[in-house]
C-alpha cells in the first residue's frame, strides 16, 4: 500500500484529480450501459415489428388459397429484410421454410444455429429474446408461435449486433481518451489551484522563519482568504505574546541585576576598603562586618523571592494545604511587625478578626500578609495608624490593611503589582523590614492570592488612606479546583 503523500500541494491535486474522475468513471458507466442497453431495444423492436410484418404477410397468403406450405415458401421469397434471417419452425425444430437476408439466399447453417440455441437447456419456450454468439459474431434472436390450419408453428428472427459492437466500441475509445485527458487537465488545473491557494502560507512561512528573538516586532502579512487572515492573526497574536514575555524577561532580568547590584558592590567595597588599611580597630571591623551582612541580608531577600516567584511561574510550587485558622496567621503576623511599627512610632490595629477556618498553606499566608503589613509600615507617616480587619461577606474571607500614608499616584496604582516597580525611585530603603524593598512583595503576595484561588487588589488610594485587600475563597471546592488548574 503507497503512503499517503505528505505534501499538501499534492493531496490537493489527488483529491481534485479523484472528485473528477470518480464521477467522470460513473458517468461513462452509467452512460455506456444505457447507450448499448438503447441499441439492443433498438435492435429487438426492429426484429419484432419485422416478424409481426411476416407473420401478416403469412396470413394474408394464406388466404389467397395455395395451402400452408406454399403460403410459407412465397411469403419468405416476398418478405425479406436487412440482414435479419428468418425461419419457421414445426413442433419438432425441423425447418418449414426459410429466407436469408434481403439479396441473400438462404443458409441452412444459419437456420440450425437459430434452432440450437432455441432449444438449449434453460431456455424459455417461445416467445422469446435472446443473444448467442456465433463464428459470424453475436447475434440477436426473437421467436414467437404462430398457428395456422391448427398447427403450432414458430417464426424465429436473427439479426447481427455487429454494427451495435462497433458503435460501442466507438463509444468505449470515446471514454478511454476522454476521461484520462479531463483528470489530467484536473490534476494540473488542482495543481495550479493549490499552488495559488498555499501561496499565503509560503508566504507566512518564509516571514516566520525571519523572525527571531532579535527582531519579535515583526509581524506575518495578513492577506489570503479568511481562513488565511485568521491564521496570521492567530499567530500574530502570539507573536505579540512572546514579545511581551520576552520583554517582561529582559526587563525582570535587568531589573534583577539592579537590584543586586547595588548590595553586591556594597560587599565588595565595604571589604576592599576593610583589607586596605592594616591596622584598624574592633570597632571598625565591627562596623564593616555589620554592613557586610546588611547588604547579604538584602541579597538572600531578593534571591529567596526571585526563587519563589520563579517556581510559581513555573507550576512548580506546591502548597502545604492544611486546615488552619486565617485570624490566627493575620495575629501572628501582625504581632511579628509590631517591633518595627514601634520603632517608627505606627500604631498597628487589628479590628473585626472573625473565625476564618481555611484550607491553605500558613508559610505562604504569613508572607503575604507580612509583606502587605511591611509596605503598609514604610509608607505610614510617625504617629499613623495601620488597620487590620477580617471579615465574612458571602463565600470570601475578607482581610484589609489600610494606612494612613501619602497615598500611590494615579499613574502607578496600574502598575503597582509588577515585579521591581516602586511608585517612588527616590525613596531610601528600610532595611529594618520583612520584605526587600526591591519591588517584588506585592508581586509575590498576589501570585500568593492566586494560588489560593483567591485576589489581592488595590482596593482605594488617597492621600491619608490606602487599602489593600486580600480575598479567600471559604468554598473548599473552589480552592481545590484552582490549584488543579495553576
């Protein structure tokens, strides 16, 4: 059995050439077999009215007075047509009378030939048609009774299909040329066809094979038909997709490198400016070891939270899913900040905590809500007060962390959960926090809100109050099927 071709240019030719030529081959079928099957009934009504006319002749002889025989014997002498032979036949096959062709004699041969395949085993009495090949070719036979002075006789008819064979055989050239030569003109007309039609995707193929990480801007040609048109717009899309992921890359890694930058030189010049000098005293060791593990303490942070961010994005970070209570996460946390809103003179205010039992994962839980207490801590003002409430409404468990800070810009509160973004650039970094203050808290809490099944949105920002919210499904059900689903 022959593969199927893997080229689509010529399956397309092989279906046009055989949707053509399937129908083409019924055709002259269907066409050949009505053609010879009009040329037999033809030719049997031309026998027939052809013995009807005899057997007429033979009556009206008859009357004229000579007896039966030489009724016989003149009507065949008188009645005689083209190249049908007649016989008349008693009850036992033996020939009366006979009459070749029109200016033929008579052949005995031939008679015998009529009564052999008359009387062949399986024949049905008279009347009746049949076909029998001869030396001479096929022939076609017609018999029928006749009665006369009470005696049964049988006129019989054999007329040549020699002229019907050669029609047909006409016919049949007709169609071995003609029906190859319309499949050949359809297989290079499906050829054509498909050439023109694929033509689009040549087209988007030899532009996609151009495009690579250095030059993702570019987009396929929209042209075609519609199928065509939405093709490229799919893998437009797609492009626009890549482009964006590609840029979020460089920018994260860019950023990444900033960001570590900065407490990696801290490390490196605290420790060159240490081993410069060679006397120095405890004091100043001190000083310069503490500096050294500040800024370590500040590229563990970020490590640990790209590391995070990185297995989310890639699936890969399982939740250690426990029943737990989220009050007593929200009071735990609340009371590992304390120290540090103290210290900056905040007052921290945990109001409205109502019994929150969750499925979830308490590690992860914390960290988000120390990273949103963290932010809400650096951007309150000294005497500020940070409010935390848990609530019920409905089938989600409701935890808000107000405070009393300047408030985000309009243009940054968009922009506020991407990773490395700081609504201020300025702003000097509190190292005495949970969180790295490189922009990657907020980032993270909300992948941490996703994985839950829940949100974390900026619910309001304004000079004096800014509130974030974190939301939980109570459902059980819907915290399952979406973790299955991240």
């Amino acid at each position: 059995m022959f593969p199927w071709p893997s080229s689509i240019r010529v399956r397309l030719t092989l279906w046009y050439s055989l949707l053509l030529a399937v129908p083409l081959a019924a055709f002259a079928l269907v066409s050949y077999a009505a053609f010879s099957r009009a040329l037999v009934s033809g030719t049997d009504r031309f026998i027939s009215e052809a013995l009807e006319a005899f057997t007429r002749e033979l009556g009206a002889e008859r009357r004229a007075g000579p007896s039966l025989e030489q009724a016989m014997l003149s009507t065949v002498r008188e009645v005689r047509f083209r190249e049908l032979h007649i016989a008349i036949f008693d009850s036992t096959w033996d020939v009366v009378a006979a009459a070749g062709p029109k200016d033929e004699a008579p052949h005995v041969v031939e008679d015998q030939s009529i009564a052999a395949a008359l009387k062949a085993p399986g024949n049905a009495p008279p009347p009746v048609m049949l076909t029998v090949p001869t030396s001479a070719g096929r022939q076609r036979i017609h018999a029928q009774p006749f009665v006369a002075d009470n005696r049964t006789f049988i006129v019989a008819g054999q007329y040549p299909l020699r002229e019907s064979e050669q029609m047909m055989g006409v016919v049949r050239r007709m169609f071995g040329i003609a029906i190859p030569l319309l499949v050949l003109i359809a297989a290079i007309s499906g050829w054509f066809l498909a050439q023109r039609s694929l033509a689009p995707v040549g087209s988007m193929a030899n532009h996609a094979a151009e495009i690579s990480a250095t030059n993702l801007h570019e987009r396929l040609p929209v042209a075609g038909g519609d199928e065509f048109v939405r093709l490229a717009k799919v893998i437009n899309d797609l492009l626009d997709r890549l482009q964006r992921s590609f840029e979020q890359q460089r920018r994260f890694m860019a950023d990444a490198s900033h960001e570590l930058r900065t407490p990696t030189a801290i490390v490196r010049t605290e420790a060159d400016v240490t081993l410069s000098r060679e006397h120095r005293g405890e004091s100043e060791y001190r000083d310069s070891v503490r500096i050294i593990r500040d800024a370590s303490r500040r590229m563990a942070r970020i490590v640990d939270d790209l590391f995070l961010l990185a297995r989310a994005d890639a699936g890969h970070l399982v939740l250690r899913r426990a029943p737990i209570y989220l009050e007593e996460v929200v009071d735990s946390s609340s009371r590992s900040v304390r120290h540090i809103a103290d210290q900056k003179g905040v007052t921290l205010s945990l109001n409205d905590l109502v019994e929150a039992p969750v499925d979830g994962d308490a590690d992860l839980l914390g960290r988000l809500l120390l990273n949103l207490l963290d932010n809400a801590i650096k951007h309150s003002p000294p005497g500020g007060t940070i409010r935390v409430t848990l609530s019920r409404q409905g089938s989600d468990y409701h935890v808000s962390v107000a405070d009393e800070g300047p408030g985000i810009p309009e243009a940054a509160r968009e922009r506020v959960f991407e990773r490395f973004f700081r609504a201020d650039e300025a702003r000097v970094r509190d190292e005495s926090g949970h969180t790295t203050g490189a922009g990657l808290g907020l980032a993270i809490s909300r992948r941490i809100a996703e994985l839950h099944g829940g949100t974390l949105t900026l619910v309001s920002s304004r000079p004096g109050r800014t509130e974030f919210r974190f939301t939980i499904p109570a459902d059980q059900a819907g915290i399952e099927a979406h973790h299955v689903t991240a």
